[in-house]
C-alpha cells in the first residue's frame, strides 16, 4: 500500500511469528517548510483474525543522499524490532 508520490525500492513475502507478511520499501517526496522532504518508509503489512495490521518505519532528511544514509543506519533497527514482534493472543490456549 505505496502512495502514489512513492518510489518503489523493494517488496518481499517474509514470516514474521509464524505469520505470512509483506515488507514493502518505498521512498516519499513531501514538500515542507524547510524544502523537499524525502522520506524512506519501511513497512509491514500482515493479516491475523480478519484483521489487517500494518506497521510502519519512516526516516527522512531534506535529500536525497541524506536519506540513504538514514537508511544504511536504521534498517538493521527497524528490521530487528520486526523481527521480536509477537502476537500474544496467538499463542495463547
């Protein structure tokens, strides 16, 4: 689930405790008062009970080049937090 104004970098299928989930990469271009915004977004989307549960990660800077630095320092975080996400309920008896 993209924005029109983003850029596609990436889309995968992973698990995530024990659940089929998306990952979707994309930058965004947003207009500020201090400039062009650009802004890298890591997201996640999965499905538990008919339910839709998305999360997000977002860094930006005003360019470009910026950006991709945020990106080179905060993936290894975003993707760590996702990776320790549990859905109690889901375990429960």
């Amino acid at each position: 689930m993209m924005p029109d104004e983003g850029t596609f970098l990436t889309a995968k299928k992973i698990t995530i405790d024990g659940l089929a989930c998306a990952e979707l990469s994309y930058i965004l271009k947003s207009n500020s008062v201090a400039g062009e915004l650009h802004i890298y977004v890591l997201q996640y989307s999965l499905f538990y009970k008919n339910k839709l549960i998305m999360i997000s990660f977002a860094a930006g800077d005003l360019t470009l080049d910026g950006v991709k630095i945020l990106l080179n320092k905060y993936q290894g975080v975003f993707k760590g937090i996702m990776n320790s996400f549990v859905l109690l309920n889901q375990w429960e008896s």
